[in-house]
C-alpha cells in the first residue's frame, strides 16, 4: 500500500485515558478529546518528516476510514498531524 502525495494511512490506537489523580476517565469523557492517537502505517510519497510506525497525534475531525483487506484504517493528510511521539 502507497498512498500518494501528503496523505498518511494510519490505524487508531485505542488508549486509556487517566488523569494526574490515577481516575480513568469514562467513553464519553474521552470523546470530548480534541486530539486522537495512531499509528502511522505508511505515508505519503510527498511526506518527509513522519515514518512508518511512527506514533502520531491527529486532529480527530479529519481523514475518513476505509477498509482495505477487511482492515480498517484512517487516511489523513499531513497537515492534521500535531505531534510525532
């Protein structure tokens, strides 16, 4: 798989969330998030600063997912990445 141009493929990595105090904060809690986390399985031909496997923040209102072998991944574009872990 070869995505073209500035757009990434990823997969979401599904994280507890817990704050300072040690409480894990509920589903509901976690989707007010502005920001989710994933994997970076492949980017795009004009990507230079993220890799493979890198581990990503991204802008949780952008990309779209799609199957592709029954494997569901998200594509976003470069740009609604914030943080490169």
């Amino acid at each position: 798989m070869k995505p073209i141009g500035k757009y990434i493929v990823i997969t979401e990595v599904q994280e507890e969330i817990e704050t300072s105090s040690g409480l894990l904060l509920s589903s509901d809690d976690a989707k007010k998030m502005r920001y989710k986390r994933g994997l970076v399985v492949a980017p795009g031909t004009d990507v230079s600063v993220i890799s493979t496997d890198d581990e990503i923040y991204y802008d949780k209102g952008s990309g779209y997912t799609m199957l592709i072998e029954n494997i569901p991944y998200t594509i976003i574009l470069e740009r609604d990445v914030v943080i490169v872990l």
